[in-house]
C-alpha cells in the first residue's frame, strides 16, 4: 500500500513538472508573439504616418495644379 501511493506521488510529481514546463513554454512563446505584434504595430503606425504625409503632398500638389 504504501509503496503503490510512493508510486503514485512520484508520477503525480512527474506529471505536474511536465505541465509546469510546458507552461512556461507557452507564457514564452506568447512573450514572443506579443513582442513581434508590438514591433508590426509599430511598423504600420509608421507605415500610416507616412500615408497621410503622403496624401498630404499628393492634395498639395493636386490643389497647386488646378491654379
């Protein structure tokens, strides 16, 4: 009896590192996956910036040309 609940405690402890690890692997990865959504949001915002700077010139250059 007492060996069947050693065994038992054992695969229990087993069992809760395995989840413990995979755990941790996946807080990494999601880590991961937040850091590059941040940099691709940085991107775009940029990439809108430089839209709008550019319909700017473009409404510029439209406005300058019917004069």
């Amino acid at each position: 009896m007492v060996k069947q609940l050693e065994e038992e405690r054992a695969r229990l402890e087993s069992s809760l590192n395995a989840e413990t690890k995979l755990k941790l692997d996946l807080f990494g990865a999601l880590g991961e996956a937040r850091r590059e959504v941040a940099v691709r949001d940085g991107v775009v915002k940029k990439q809108e910036e430089e839209l709008e700077e550019l319909r700017g010139q473009l409404q510029f250059i439209l406005v300058r040309s019917e004069e």
